[in-house]
C-alpha cells in the first residue's frame, strides 16, 4: 500500500452565540478547520482535521494547506501509511513546529491503518480501558447572571461536572464562580480555567477566594512562561493545578513533573502533534504519579472522534476524577459527519467501526467548505 496524494479543504463552522466560549484570551463565534484526506492506491482514505483558530492554535487554514501541500505531502507520497510513527517522526524533521497540523496529518493515518487492520483505533492502542469517557462542560467567561444561565442549562442536559473560564478581572471571577456554584447546587463539581490569564500573586490570592466555593480545580492560572510560576502558586494553594498551555510535549510534562508544578495535565490530540505523542505525554505523567485529562480546542467530528479513542485506551487519562473536555455537539450550530458521534452529557464513546470511525457527510463539506 502506497499513499497518493493528500488532499485539504477548509470549512468554517458557526458556534451556537448562545454557548460560545470567552475566556482570556479571548473567544470567537465561528471555528475553521482544514479537513485532510489522505488518499492510498488501494481505495483506502484516511481523514484528519487540523484546528485552524490562531489565538488557541497558532496556525491557520493558509499555513496549514501549505505545509501540507509543500512539506508533508512530498513527504508522504509514495510510502506506507501503515507506518505511522515512522512517518510522523519523518514529518518532525521536515517541519519544525506546527503540531495542529502534524496532528491533522497524524490522524489520518491511523484511520488508514485502522481500516485496513479492521480494528476501531482504541484497539490499535491496546484496547479500552474504560467503557466511555467522562466528560465536562465548560462555562464562557460572560457576566456572572449569563454563566449562571449557560451552567444550569447544562445540567438540565445531565453534565455533573464543569469548569467556568476566569482570568480576567479577579473581582469578575470571583463574582462568575460564586453564580455557578449558586446554580449548579452542591453535588455537580465545578473547576476553573485561566488560560494563563493571571499573574502568579493575583493567581494565589483569586484561587483561595473561589475555592470558597468547593472549586475542584485550577487550570492553567499563569502564563506558560516556565515552570517556576505554576510551580509558585501550586505550592501556594490548595486547589489542585491544571497545567493546559505549559504542556505541548513529553519534555514539558518531565519538566512540570520535576518542578512539581502541577497536578494534572490537560492533553490533546492537536496541540501535541498526535495521537501517540499525547499518550507518551501521559505515559511521562503516569510515571510522575501525575494524571492527565484531554482538553479541547472545540474540535469537530473527525478530532474528536480521535480525541474518544485516545481517552478510552490511554490508562493515564484519569477522566473519572477530572473529565475531559469532548463537547463539540453542545456547541456547534452544524455537524460535518455522516453519522453523529455518541457524545452526551457527561460521556462519550468510541465509534466501532474501524480506523476513526467516522465519514464525512459531502454535503455538509460542501455547505461549510471556504474555498469556493
């Protein structure tokens, strides 16, 4: 089996306004993808999808298009989509950086593998090592009487966990976090995330006023400038530490590890570059007695569908104490799929159909495609 060509196409999904999500860095009401199909001589096609918002990501549907068209395809053609890691290791040395679209990339070639084995990916990973995958929900950063209103709509859902995003003015935080907790009762647990928005003093000071309010977590409270700050306000406070943007790669989750910086570690199929690098994340965090949860870019059908697999068989993800972040149905207004993912309030499971389990919908593309 050889690969043929690789082929992109950049589709923009709206987000429902109603839930969209504003943290500290910002927020935005429509997300572009680059969808990637990698096409083989036997009649095999794989499909990855590449994160295309640069404020979360750093990349865009133009640079990723180009560094496939110009660095990975030339690098693929012709070779064996059955040897993933071999070829997504010749990817690292053709192109510096860029993990969303590695990641992309990556994706579909553990589809192509997955179909020709018929075998589901988390069975190519080893197999499941849980039934499904708790999930969380994540409140916007909005005024504090409209988070209140998005929380309790997502427990009528069924969600018994969530996080709210803070990092902004402390006062404001305060205020949000109190009026979920007020909504959401006692019994749904409830965290928070930052997104680096805070300063290491502010960050100490804010999580010991909100943990007041039994929040079970703190996600990224600093910016990711090095380990010394989150290592500082972890050993300043008694909320558990989420590191999330201080984590892209095994070498930062040894390094977190050795400064004992955070308690957990937010993982992603996309900002590590791949299925696999994120499980030798896990794998480093797992040996650190650490735990990792899987985090989102608001990824759509085909991520996270790999983002599924990569929970349900990866032993380091301890999603039952601090769900992962999967919730694309809760949020977008359009699907780009054939067939929904069996994504629900509080869980998702892995499609059983082989590679990633998933097929595009051509004409759902074709409404949300940019390119024409």
């Amino acid at each position: 089996m050889r690969i043929t060509s690789v082929e992109t196409i950049p589709v923009s999904i709206p987000i429902n306004p109603t839930r969209a999500i504003r943290g500290s860095r910002g927020g935005h009401t429509t997300s572009p993808f680059l969808l990637v199909l990698l096409r083989t001589d036997e009649g095999v096609t794989g499909l990855g999808e590449v994160s295309c918002t640069p404020i979360w990501s750093g990349e865009d549907q133009v640079t990723a298009a180009h560094f496939v068209e110009e660095i990975a395809e030339p690098c693929l053609v012709g070779r064996d989509p059955r040897d993933v890691e071999r070829l997504a290791r010749g990817l690292d040395r053709a192109l510096a950086g860029n993990p969303f679209t590695k990641a992309g990339i990556e994706m579909a070639l553990w589809d192509v593998l997955g179909k020709v084995a018929g075998l589901p990916l988390y069975r190519l990973l080893g197999g499941s090592v849980r039934e499904y995958v708790p999930t969380k929900f994540s409140v916007s950063g909005v005024e504090p009487e409209r988070a209140a209103e998005i929380a309790a709509w997502a427990v009528e859902q069924g969600f018994r966990a969530m996080k709210v995003k803070v990092g902004t003015d402390p006062e404001q935080d305060l205020a949000r976090v109190r009026a979920v907790r007020e909504a959401i009762g006692p019994d749904v647990r409830l965290g928070m995330d930052a997104n680096g928005g805070w300063m290491p003093r502010t960050a100490v000071a804010t999580i010991e006023r909100c943990a007041e309010y039994d929040v079970y977590f703190a996600e990224q409270p600093v910016p990711p400038l090095g380990v010394a700050w989150l290592a500082d306000v972890r050993s300043r406070t008694s909320v558990p530490i989420v590191a999330d943007e201080s984590v892209y790669g095994p070498e930062d989750a040894m390094a977190l590890a050795r400064a004992g910086a955070a308690d957990v570690l937010s993982i992603y199929v996309g900002k590590s570059g791949g299925v696999a690098r994120a499980r030798h994340i896990a794998q480093v965090a797992e040996a650190a007695g650490l735990t990792c949860t899987v985090g989102s870019n608001l990824e759509m059908g085909v991520a996270s569908a790999a983002m599924i697999h990569l929970a349900v068989a990866t032993p380091g993800v301890g999603a039952e104490e601090f769900p992962c972040d999967i919730l694309s149905p809760f949020l977008y207004e359009g699907d780009l799929l054939a067939e929904p993912l069996d994504i629900r309030a509080g869980a998702a499971r892995p499609p059983e159909r082989p590679g990633l389990g998933v097929e595009l919908d051509p004409e759902k593309v074709d409404r949300y495609r940019v390119d024409r």
